[in-house]
C-alpha cells in the first residue's frame, strides 16, 4: 500500500451518453459546475470523444472548458482527456491559454492516446504511432506553454518560430496522464513528471494501490515529488443506499451497453479488443452486451463506484484514499435527469467533506 494522504479531493466529472439529446447534457453541465463550485469541489472535468453518443457530446474539450469558465469562479477546470495524436501541440497550447485566461489561470489537462481507431478519420496517419506520440506533446506542450512560442516548417519547408496566443495565467499548465489498467503507463507518467488520471473499470482498489506505489516510485526516481493520482468513478448519493441503486442501476445499465455499443464498433472496424472474429462475434450479440452490462452494473454496485448511501460511499471512499489517491473525479451525468443528479450532489458533499478531513 502507499501512504495515505492527508485528504481526498472531490470533482466532477461529466461523459454523458445522450446521442441527439445534447442540450440536456450541456444544462446538466453547467448546473452541475455551478452547483459544485459553490459546495467547494476541487474540479470539473470533460472529455473528447468522437462519432459515437457515448460521450459524443463531448467532440471539443476546449468548447465546453470555456462554457465551464464562465459560470464559476474557483474550481479547476480540466480535460479528462485530450487526445494529443489528434492535434498540433501548439493549438492544444493556444486553446487551452483561452480558458487559463477566461478562468483566471484555472486551466488542466490530461493527454491521451486514444484506442478507437474510428477516431482516427481525423488523423489516419497518426494512429500507428499514438503512444509514442503522447509523451512528445507532453514534452512539446510544456515547452510551448512555458516560452510562448512554436518552432516549425511552414508550407515553404523554412524553419520558423511563431509566437503563441493569449499569454497564460499559469506559469505551467497541469498536465495528467490518462491511464488505464496498465502497469507500465503508470510508470511511464512518473517517469515524466505528471498526474495520473485512473479508474476502476479494469481493475480494483487494491490493484490499483499496486500502481499508484509503481507510480510514484518512478516519480522519486526521477526527482518529482509524490503527484497527483486521481481516480474517475461512477457516483450517485441518496439518502438510502436502495433509493441509489432505484435511480442509478437502470440508469447505468443503459449507460454500459452504449459503451459496449462503441467498443463493437471500434471492433467491427478493425481493432484488436476482445480478442479479434470469436471477440467481433461475441461483441455483436445482444446477449452478450446484456450480460456484460449486467455484470458491470453488479460490479459498480458492489464496492468501484460511489453509488449508494452517504455511509456507503463513505467506506468506498475511505478506501480508495487508503490506496493512495488524492483525488475522486465523480461522474455523474451517467444518469440524465438534471433534478437528480443535483440533489445527489448535496448528499455528495457530506461524502466530500467526511473524506476531505485529514486523519487523526
């Protein structure tokens, strides 16, 4: 196990799964960030993701930064995550110095490398080398942050430097590591010195204390302090954790089989999950996806998400803190109805500052 930290922070994270019903995301957004920012959450993060409703209301993280921005006063404002492979290091760097700017310097990111290959219409050439390509643009990003400038070819092969626009607040930008179940990624994001943003979909609490102890051990070794390891989990308080469950469960169980929807058709297009034509067979049942749904909602009940009563989720928080993270980004917009999700996060607060005190 690692050392405790003092403290959990709490913060939102919204990846909602609307297809055509956006709009109801966006007012579920904002008045979820509102709300939170007055409660005194840490943070309020939102995702890329592309084609596809599971997140698809979420194409442009810097769009919804920015909408983010301009309805609170205090909360860090973070992507969870860019898809660096996707963009020029210099425009990730000039959009998210709009938001450093718009927020008074309450910009962060988390960089990824992307795993849909239907993604990759946006950059085909890009695909093959992502992972490689993410700890450059961290490297680049930081630099460019830092000088305010980019060096490059123009359309004439000279080499020139460029400066960039608006001037951050921040010095440096935050920069985390979107990490998954992967030992080695952990170690890589200690080796260059940033946060980990994680979750509990692959893994347990106590695998995940293994590799965050992996994690900031190469962090030491390459003279960082400890880091910021986050921790994403899918979050619904109630005063009862059977009136949870009632409002969650279905909710989740929908969610799920729209995730399960995007990885078989990630499959179908060539990607190597789930175990190339038996896994294509399988994901292309409806059976199957039901059955994976129902084993995934029966997992996130039993003790990897915060869904339940303020006592409950309290435990599961106690928990996650004993592992080592600093950090719960709570998602949820997983359940659609705007009244709901707002009188959870008044139970959600309790939780929050139950944890957030340090130990004795």
């Amino acid at each position: 196990m690692t050392d405790t930290p003092d403290g959990l922070d709490f913060g939102l994270f919204f990846f909602a799964a609307v297809g055509d019903a956006a709009a109801d995301a966006y007012r579920l957004l904002l008045a979820g960030a509102r709300r939170a920012d007055e409660l005194g959450f840490s943070f309020v993060s939102t995702p890329e993701r592309h084609f596809h409703r599971f997140g698809g209301a979420f194409p442009n993280p810097a769009v919804t930064s920015a909408a983010v921005a301009a309805v609170t006063e205090r909360m860090q404002i973070r992507v969870g995550s860019v898809v660096t492979p996707l963009h020029h290091p210099a425009r990730v760097v000039e959009d998210f110095g709009v938001i450093d700017v718009i927020s008074g310097g309450r910009a962060a990111i988390s960089v990824g490398s992307g795993w849909n290959v239907n993604d990759f219409v946006l950059a085909p050439e890009a695909y093959e080398g992502r992972r490689e390509r993410v700890v450059a643009d961290i490297a680049a990003i930081r630099r460019a942050w830092a000088d305010g400038t980019w060096t490059g070819p123009n359309p004439h092969g000279e080499e020139v430097t460029v400066d960039l626009y608006p001037r951050p607040v921040q010095r440096e930008l935050p920069i985390w590591t979107t990490v998954s179940r992967s030992e080695e990624t952990f170690r890589t994001a200690g080796r260059l010195g940033t946060n980990v943003l994680t979750h509990l979909e692959n893994q347990d609490v106590d695998g995940l204390a293994e590799k965050i102890t992996v994690y900031r051990k190469a962090r030491a070794q390459a003279g960082f302090d400890q880091g910021r390891v986050t921790v994403m989990m899918h979050t619904y308080v109630a005063a009862t954790t059977e009136a949870a469950h009632a409002v969650a469960a279905p909710a989740l169980r929908e969610y799920l089989l729209t995730a399960i929807d995007l990885e078989a058709r990630a499959v179908r297009a060539g990607g190597s999950m789930s175990g190339g034509r038996r896994g294509r067979d399988f994901m292309g049942r409806d059976d199957a996806r039901s059955r994976l749904a129902e084993f995934g909602v029966n997992r996130y009940l039993g003790g990897t998400s915060l869904i339940g009563s303020v006592d409950a989720c309290t435990a599961v928080a106690e928990r996650v803190r004993a592992a080592g993270a600093d950090e719960i980004a709570c998602l949820v917009d997983f359940v659609g109805d705007t009244d709901a999700v707002l009188a959870g996060l008044e139970h959600l607060d309790t939780v929050r500052r139950r944890v957030a005190a340090p130990r004795d």
